[in-house]
C-alpha cells in the first residue's frame, strides 16, 4: 500500500458519481445486461481518468458496476437468503441508523428530511420501499449463507485493473464488512448474533481474498459500527463496545490470512443527512477501531458534527505500522472547501500521527450524497490542492 513518503496523497472513501446510461441499464435488470457487461470497461476507464485529473493518487472504479447500494450490492453475492416484502405496519421494526436522533427531533424527520437520495435512513426501507403503497421488502437469511459472487467479484477486479494499466495510481475496491452487513439481514437460521456474524465473514473472506490476490487494495467498509449506537438507543456505552468489539472481532476473523498492507478500513457515522446530535464519540470507540487488522484508516473527520476529532489523537498513539485517512472534504454539503482549508486539517493531522501516516480523505462516498457531479469532482481536486499545499510546509 503506497504511503506518503514525500508528500501527502491523495483518494476518496467510495462512490463516485454514476454515468446516467450505466444507472440505466442497472435499472434495467436482466434485460440490460447484456449491454452493461458491453459498456462497463470503458465506463471504469472513464471514471479512473476523472479521478487522475482531478490529482487523485489511489483510485477505484467508483463503485459504479455495484447493483444496490454499497451494502446492499452483497446480495446477488450471498447464497441463503430470501426476500420478504410486509404491508405498511407489518413485518420487524425497522433499524434505524437516526433512532436516537428521532427521539430528539421528530417533527424533522416526520417532515421528510434527512437522508440522502432516496433513502432516509432506515436499513430495510429506503431503496426496498413502495412509498405509495406503504410496502417495504426485507431480506432473511433462512439457509446457510454460501458465497456465489466470484463471477461480479472478478469483473469487478477486470475492469479495474484494465482501467489502471499505464497510469501511475494505486488501485482499490470496497467490500462490506459482516456487521453492516447484519443490519439490513435478518437472522433466521443461525443460533446466535456471534455466530451469524461469522458466518457472514465466511462468506466475504472470499470476496476480500479474491480482490487482495488479484494485486488490489481491499477497503473495508463499515459505516455501521458507529451507526449502531443510533440504531439501539437503550445501550449504555460500556454496552455498546460490547457490540462494537464483537463486530470487529468477527471483521478480523474474515480477514484471517489477508494481509494487512493490503487493507484498510472506512468507517463513519451514516453519512445521512441529519442531526447527528447523537452520534458516538469517537474517544469512545476509537481502540476498538484500531483493532481491526487494516494497514489505513480511514474515518469521517470534516464535517460540522466531526470536524474537531482531530482532538482525539492528542491522547491516542497512534500505532505504529498504520496510516489515516481522515476526510479533509465532506458530503454533508455542496459547498466545496478551501484548500487552504484542506492544507490545514492535513498539517494538523500530519503533527498528530506523522506526515508520512496521513493520506487525504473524503469524510463518506460522495457520489450518492452530495447534489451533482460537477461538485464531486470540485471537492475532490480541492483536495488534491489542499494536499498540494500540505506537502510544501510538511517537506519544505
């Protein structure tokens, strides 16, 4: 995994804004298939070249092949699971990644706010749902879970590697982790949440080996190990890093025999567009975080809820042999950030853990959270220049 040995790098947490005529034929289902498989290669290439001219060092294909979203995209991967769609106040109460938020404010969220696109914060609900009927479509996990996704893994990986080929980027792929994963499946077969959870990491270590052995960086995401917090708001915090632990436990177990420079690891908290009062602190968790067997972290640090949890690491140590990749420019806007800005967080990150620790971050994925393209692709060549000017004062 490629560090910043004389200057700050530069990547991004995951989306990135997709083509209307790939989003098209993905809509499409079966019947667009065919011609997805066609116009996926240069589609990859397309987005790989928008990343490079936009100064990014560690690149991917945007997460533009994923059918569903960035969690929910497992499912055509995952063998053992049924879908199951309940009438409007029928069916298991929703999880809801605002639960603590909801209490505090209900008459925002009753308004229709929060969220982002579609989506409202609810696993189960917001990409499944017919609002005009009131219905959503759940899934449960009734069988043992089996993997049968090496087909999509291994174009994913094809295309990327065919995208990257003559350019001088590092090349990277998200796969989900087991306990995000759990939030939106519903256990029907296994004994316990603990052995659930392993089962579900049986099933993405062999998608997590396929991408490390194929040369590419692995990035593991699990936006919902601080999410819980929101999702059970009767836990205490000795409670919650209980669960916590557990997750990241069984994340490790799936990671069993992958390396850990090859690796790294997104978290955040939801990325919706809310409230936040709520949200766990990171003091709170952050040594759980740190256990997870990942070279880079990389975690949401921008924004107006996050934005000062640069503080923690005064009184963490940072341990050695790790790298961070904290967001330096956020989704929770469309105003674009000053490199000036960027240059500063970074230095103040770099005084922290080591110039040569720290790469430039996004606080989430973009493509789905921030209004249009044109302000993806802004943000991220702010980084880059925050990242450009960085550099100057860290190796001058």
């Amino acid at each position: 995994m490629r560090r910043s040995t004389d200057r700050i790098l530069v990547s991004h947490a995951g989306t990135l804004p997709r083509p209307p005529e790939i989003a098209e034929l993905i809509r499409q289902g079966p019947a667009g298939a065919a011609e997805l498989t066609r116009v996926l290669p240069g589609a990859v290439k397309e987005i790989v070249r928008k990343q490079v001219e936009a100064g990014v060092d560690i690149v991917n294909d945007g997460e533009i092949p994923k059918r569903g979203t960035f969690s929910s995209y497992i499912q055509e991967r995952m063998q053992g699971i049924e879908p199951r769609t309940f009438a409007a106040g029928e069916g298991p109460p929703p999880r809801d990644v605002n639960g603590r938020d909801r209490r505090d404010f209900p008459g925002f969220f009753a308004a229709g706010l929060g969220g982002f696109g579609a989506a409202r914060g609810v696993f189960g609900g917001a990409s499944a749902t017919r609002p005009e009927a009131g219905e959503r479509t759940l899934q449960f996990c009734t069988g043992p879970l089996k993997y049968i996704g090496r087909q999509g893994v291994e174009t994913d990986i094809a295309n990327l590697k065919a995208a990257v080929e003559g350019v001088d980027v590092e090349p990277w792929l998200p796969a989900i982790t087991p306990g995000t994963v759990e939030h939106w499946l519903w256990n029907e077969h296994y004994r316990s949440d603990e052995e659930f959870l392993y089962a579900i990491a049986d099933v993405m270590h062999e998608e997590y080996r396929a991408i490390t052995d194929a040369g590419l960086v692995l990035q593991l995401d699990d936006p919902d190990l601080p999410d819980g917090w929101q999702m059970y708001p009767d836990l205490s915090i000795d409670e919650y890093r209980k669960y916590a632990q557990l997750r990241v436990e069984a994340l490790n177990y799936g990671l069993r025999d992958i390396p850990t420079d090859r690796t790294r690891f997104h978290t955040c908290w939801g990325s919706s567009h809310g409230p936040h009062k709520n949200d766990i602190p990171l003091r709170h968790i952050v040594d759980v975080i740190l256990q997870v067997k990942a070279e880079c972290i990389s975690i949401e640090a921008s924004n107006a809820r996050h934005g000062h949890d640069w503080t923690v690491w005064q009184d963490v140590r940072f341990p050695d042999g790790k790298s961070l990749m904290p967001g330096v420019v956020g989704h929770s806007s469309d105003l674009i950030e000053d490199p000036e800005l960027v240059a500063e967080r970074l230095v103040r990150y770099a005084q922290l853990v080591g110039r040569e620790n720290v790469i430039a971050g996004t606080d989430c994925g973009l493509g789905q959270r921030v209004g249009h393209a044109e302000i993806v692709w802004a943000k991220l060549a702010a980084s880059a220049e925050g990242a450009r000017i960085a550099s100057k004062q860290l190796w001058s």
